[in-house]
C-alpha cells in the first residue's frame, strides 16, 4: 500500500510540472507576457473602462 502511495504522488508531481511547463510555454496565466499599449489603445481602454464603470450596479 505505501509503495502505490509514492507512485501515486510522484505521478501528481510530474503532472503538475508539465502542467506548469506548458502554461510557461504557452504563455498562459501567471507566464503570460505583458503586451505595451500604443496612446490611441490606451484611450479606448480607458474609455472602456470608464463606461463599464458607469454600467456596474451599486453594491450594498
């Protein structure tokens, strides 16, 4: 039963990596790059930003 156990865990670990290596290489989630906004992008996201804001209802 303990002999199972550590396969088991040692199989959980090496998904886990692979899960990370393809989220870094993929570039998802936490490993994902940071994208620079022109001006022109920067105002509609703020404008975008600003009208969500003004949509959202109030919360008590």
């Amino acid at each position: 039963m303990p002999k199972m156990l550590i396969i088991i865990l040692a199989v959980v670990i090496l998904f886990a990596g692979g899960g990370v290596t393809i989220m870094q290489q993929m570039e998802l989630g936490p490993f994902e790059q940071e994208v620079e906004l022109t001006p022109e992008e920067k105002a509609v996201a703020a404008k975008e930003a600003a009208r969500k804001k003004l949509l959202e209802p109030p919360r008590y």
